[in-house]
C-alpha cells in the first residue's frame, strides 16, 4: 500500500478521534460554576471549594426545575461565554459587574434548557416553546417573533409592539394599543409604560437606588438587585455584600 496513503489515513482517523462531542448537562454546570468561582472567589475572599459547591446545586437544581425541556448544548455554550465574559471581570479588579451585563447573561442562560412545543401550540413562557420561537403570552401559544409598528394590528401569533405599546384585543381587534401613563389603571394584561411601575393597579413613579423591589421594573435604573432586593445601578461583589453573603463568603 502506498505509504503517503497510509499516512494521511492515519491523521485523518486521529483528526475525527479529536473531535469533541457536543456539551453535556454535567460539563455544563462543572464549567458554569468554574466561570462562575473564578471572579468571585478573590472578590468575596470564598473558599473555592464553598463557592464551586454552591454554583454546582444551583446549576444542578435548574436542570431539575426544567425536566422535560431538551437541553441545548449549543445555548449552553453561548450561556457559558457570557459567564466567563461576565464575571471575568471580577478577576480583572473590578468589585461591580454592570446590570446591562448581567440582565444579557441571565438572558442568554435562560434559553439553555427549551421546550419541544411546536408553532401554534400552548405556551405561559418562552421556554416551553422550540428553541428559537417565542411564547406570545397574550395569545398563550408558541410563535416566530415579529415586530409590528404602533397601532398596527397584532392578531397574528408571535407578534409584538414597540415600546410604549402593548398588544390587546380589549377593543374587540387586535391592535398595538399604548401603555397606561401616569395615574393610569394597570394590571397583568395591561402594562405601564417602561419608566413606571404597576402598584395596587395604578402606574406610579419607580423606585430610586436603595429602594426594596422584587422586579426589574420597579426600579428607574431598570436593575432590581436580585440578592439584596434593592434597586442599583450594578451588581457588587465584594466583602459582606449581599451578593458574596449569597455566594458562601463573609
């Protein structure tokens, strides 16, 4: 046999025994809590054992809240790359991560576990739906997302409104109708404009930095700071902040 053969069938087996195979939940959350541990250790002076431990049950315990959802390997690389960007930074010095930040992290990570229902079919959150299409909670069924411009109609499922608008079919026909302003009567199906907040069904001013919330939306930085409970501007992970407290540190 020729011998050059030989040889490039020899790299040629060795290059496909090299390949890696597709990410699996337990790398998943071993490498989560890598990323994770990695920035918060020297923030929050945590042993690497207590903070390792911690993000593990807590990777381990999503994966069980999202049984009978598929687990996409490939959103848990883009989940884990936007860890790794993330809390990279706190090995860089920094003792805040910045709430953009992490609002498009936990975005990101959210879509690592997806549901098998189909186009048209019931929904209540975007993770019962196929990966890639969206829940239209209005409608209540799994949709392709399409924006469509202010009092447009909205009838089609997967269609949604600028912001200022909502999509409602209270006048009989669904059109992208405008938020409640200012004093306006607000519940679940009927929102208040991006810079305010639903309270007892009025729309009142947000909360200030420093002010108890349990929502994004209550706050007028858009951040509510989800271990301390307390609207910010960032996430602080250093010595006896609530986020280190969380993490296993003093």
């Amino acid at each position: 046999m020729n011998r050059r053969f030989v040889f490039l069938s020899m790299l040629t087996l060795l290059g496909c025994g090299s390949q890696p195979g597709p990410l699996t939940q337990t790398d998943f959350c071993s490498k989560y809590a890598q990323d994770v541990c990695a920035g918060v250790v020297p923030a929050c002076l945590v042993t690497t054992a207590t903070c390792t431990a911690g993000q593990l049950n807590a990777c381990t315990t999503a994966a069980r809240s999202n049984a009978g959802r598929d687990f996409i390997p490939a959103n848990a690389e883009d989940c884990l790359n936007k860890v790794s960007s993330t809390y990279g930074k706190l090995k860089q010095g920094s003792v805040a991560l910045n709430a953009a930040d992490i609002q498009a992290m936990d975005q990101a990570c959210s879509d690592v576990y997806r549901g098998t229902v189909l186009a048209n079919g019931p929904c209540t959150a975007d993770a019962d739906c196929l990966d890639g299409l969206i829940c239209d909670v209005a409608k209540g069924y799994c949709g392709t997302s399409k924006l469509v411009a202010q009092g447009a109609g909205c009838a089609n499922i997967g269609e949604t409104c600028p912001a200022g608008f909502f999509c409602s079919a209270i006048t009989g026909v669904w059109l992208c109708l405008s938020k409640a302003g200012l004093g306006g009567a607000c519940d679940a199906a009927n929102p208040c404009q991006e810079n305010l907040r639903c309270k007892a069904g009025t729309c009142v001013v947000q909360l200030d930095i420093g002010e108890v919330c349990t929502l994004d939306q209550d706050c007028s930085t858009g951040f509510c700071e989800p271990y301390a409970g307390l609207c910010a501007q960032d996430l602080r992970f250093a010595n006896h902040s609530a986020a280190c407290v969380a993490m296993g540190g003093p």
